[in-house]
C-alpha cells in the first residue's frame, strides 16, 4: 500500500480483531464485549482497505487518457 494513512488503519484494524478475537470463547458478558471490539477492529481494516483503494483509484485517473 502506498498510502501510510490507509496501511495503518488497516493493521491498527487488524491488531484489534485480533484482541477482540481472542476473547470471544469468554463466556457472559466479556464475550460480547470481545465480539464488539473484534467487530469495531474489522470496521477499522475495511476503512483503511476502502481508503487505499480510493487513493489508487485517484492516482490511476490522473494518469489514464479521457476521451
């Protein structure tokens, strides 16, 4: 990924599925709470992925031809 911004979403993103996701087997309350933050660390990836596609979909339009 070329753009910083974009790549440190997503493995900040990454990172906090993954912590959420190591306590989803809790049982009660802890669980659900785990499965928000393994939730909230997917929404985070999927934005930074979003945000990096953006950017070379940007990058790509200023180099093609229009007609």
């Amino acid at each position: 990924m070329k753009n910083k911004i974009a790549f440190g979403m997503t493995a900040c993103g990454i990172l906090t599925f993954l912590f959420g996701a190591a306590g989803v087997e809790a049982k009660g309350q802890a669980g659900y709470i785990a499965l928000g933050i393994a939730a909230i660390g997917l929404a985070i990836a999927g934005a930074g992925v979003i945000l990096n596609k953006l950017k070379e979909h940007a990058t790509l339009g200023k180099y093609m031809l229009n007609h």
